[in-house]
C-alpha cells in the first residue's frame, strides 16, 4: 500500500492511497466550498446511560445532488470543484466537511438539567474508487484488500491521538438506509469515548474470559465450525456466518479464523482470506433477490486507549435491510422501544440459502 498526504484549501486533511502504482495528482488540491465552522456537542442521556450527538452545522450538507455533479467524484470543472483532486490513485480519505464530531470542537455552554461536553473526536470519508457506477460488491478483489489496508491505517493514525479512545470504519448503502451520496463511500467515526454497543460488548467478553480462561471469540469460531449449521463461506485464515443471535434475517458477520482485536494484527495472507470473504459475502447479499441489498457494515475492532484487549474478537458485522423480496426490516416498537430485537426466520434457514448461492449468481 501507497499513501500521500495533502491538505485541502479550507484546512482539511487529505491523504491518497494506492496499491500497487506511484500516487499522481492530475492538478490543485480541491474543496467544494468554504470551510464550515463546526461546533459538535454530547449531551448525557441519563436514562440510557449514554452520549447523544448534537451537529446543527450539518444541516447544510449535500442532500441527493442533481446528476450532473458528484461531490465524491474526481474534479473535472475547477469552477465546480468537488472533494478529490482527478490523477492516478485507487482510494482516498478526507475529513468530513459536516463533522459531527471534531477534534477542534469548542467547548459548549451549559445545558440546565443535563450533562453536556464538546463532541471531540473526528469523521472521515473514504471513498473506495474513483468509479461512481461501482459499489463496494463490484470492485475487483485487490481493491477490498486494500480497503482493509486503509481502514488499518486510518484505525492507527487516528487512534494515535491520546483523545481518541474508538475508531469505527462503516458503511451504509442505499437510500433505504439514508445515504445521500450514491458514489460507493463509508465512513470512520473516531470517539472520545468507549460507544455503548462496544462497552457492553466488552463486559461479556470479559465474563466469559474469566469464567472460561478462554477468549469468547475462540469458543465461537470452534462452536460455529464445529456446528457448521450457520457457515457460508470459509477460507484457511477467515469465514463468514450468519450468528445464531442474528438480529436481522441476513446478518452476516466475517471473522478472521485468529481471533485478533485488530485489522493491523493480521498478516498479509489473513488479510487476504478476510477480504476475499467479505468480497463473497458483499456479492451473496446482493445476489439473494438480485437488487442491490441496503444494508449497514461496521468493522468492529478493540479500543484504542492504550489497554490490551484479548478477549476482543476482530469483525465485520453487515446488517442487511431486505428480510425478502421487496420487504425491508422496519425497528419496530419492542426493538425501539426495549431494545429486544424480532426476527422472522431463523439463522439455520438464512444461511442455507446465502450458502446455496452459486458462483455464477455472483
């Protein structure tokens, strides 16, 4: 992997990287506008124990623009400049213009009644190819293990900053989700703080080490093999399946076969079967009903604070929105509600038939 940095007009950082090929910019280092003053808040939800983020600045963010100009696409008209500079390179990171968290965030005033602090941390775009037609399924292999490599990275560059404590990669995909951006694009949102979903997350990994001695992610991939009910896809160093906890009907999760807490503690040859996995696992989805599934990724790693973190198991969980032809999974009143989720189908059934999908359907 080849990387570059660059800073954009209004201060934002920039860096290229590539694969294999020398990194070449084609002209100015572009920005679509003027720099925009963010000012990110948390407020404490005392009831739900957690931070809520608050961005009014990002009401003026691009909103579905017309077909004629592509916020993420190389500049082609220096009077419309948009985020990436046209040249030689494969995938790019920037940092969001409409923040909801920054490491510059003033420090808010007082909210009667509640807790409240500056949103410190940082969000950034990657945008996977210079292609606006591709999606993240489409891309040839190389370009998913590169992905791999650049989501590493930006996990250590970020996590380098003793402010940050958590580095999310994600993706969603489809306006069925929100986006509004259709250029194939995910995000990395990295926090001041351990998020609620990976603190509770690592206090029953924590329970089961110390009851077993035993990582939870090591008894789950030999429960999983040895079950063999729920596997879709294995390779020598990584696999996919749906969880027999799946909240969703298709949820998908890949591991590495090694249970390791992060991107970066995997070798050149895991990274390949970990990418070549999720490269099948992208293409099953979207194979299922033959429609681009909408769907959430997140890459779900340890904590950056410092701390080791061995019960951590490294994953990418895909949380896909169709639960059939044409049906989305809505978050109704138990899931929003109590936070218990329903699920229609059992993960037996659902990984049958993304195991059933043949090769030519990818």
């Amino acid at each position: 992997m080849i990387k570059a940095d660059y800073l954009k007009p209004d201060g934002r950082r920039l860096t290229l990287y590539s694969s294999c090929e020398a990194i070449r910019v084609d002209g100015p280092i572009p920005s679509p506008g003027d720099a925009v003053h963010a000012t990110p808040q948390l407020r404490w939800h005392p009831l739900r124990g957690e931070w809520v983020m608050y961005a009014a600045h990002r009401q003026g963010r691009p909103f579905l623009p017309p077909p004629g100009y592509n916020p993420l696409a190389p500049t082609t008209d220096p009077a419309n400049p948009t985020e990436l500079p046209p040249g030689a390179y494969d995938m790019a990171v920037f940092q969001n213009r409409f923040p909801s968290l920054s490491l510059d965030a003033p420090t808010p005033a007082d909210v009667p009644g509640v807790p409240v602090k500056a949103g410190v941390g940082s969000c950034e775009v990657v945008v996977f190819t210079q292609d606006p037609g591709a999606t993240l399924a489409s891309l040839p292999a190389e370009q998913i293990r590169l992905l791999i490599d650049v989501w590493a990275d930006r996990t250590s560059v970020l996590g380098a900053d003793e402010r940050i404590q958590y580095v999310l990669p994600f993706e969603n995909r489809g306006v069925e989700v929100g986006v509004t951006l259709h250029h194939p694009h995910g995000q990395i949102y990295a926090y001041d703080h351990i998020p609620p979903v990976q603190e509770r997350a690592l206090v029953n990994m924590r329970r089961h080490l110390e009851a077993t001695g035993r990582p939870w992610g090591q008894d789950f991939l030999a429960q999983e093999r040895l079950a063999g009910l729920r596997l879709i896809c294995e390779r020598p160093h990584a696999l996919s399946l749906v969880p027999p906890f799946a909240r969703y009907t298709y949820e998908t999760w890949v591991l590495p076969t090694r249970a390791v807490p992060f991107l970066s503690d995997l070798s050149g040859a895991e990274r390949d079967d970990f990418a070549a996995v999720l490269h099948d696992a992208l293409r099953r989805l979207d194979a299922l009903f033959g429609v681009r599934m909408p769907y959430l990724m997140t890459v779900q790693q340890a904590p950056v604070d410092g701390h080791a973190y061995p019960e951590w198991p490294l994953r990418i969980e895909l949380y896909p929105y169709l639960r059939a032809p044409g049906r989305m999974k809505y978050l109704a009143g138990t899931e929003q509600g109590a936070g218990e989720f329903a699920n229609d189908a059992l993960p037996e059934q659902k990984a049958a038939e993304l195991r059933e999908i043949t090769l030519e359907q990818l």
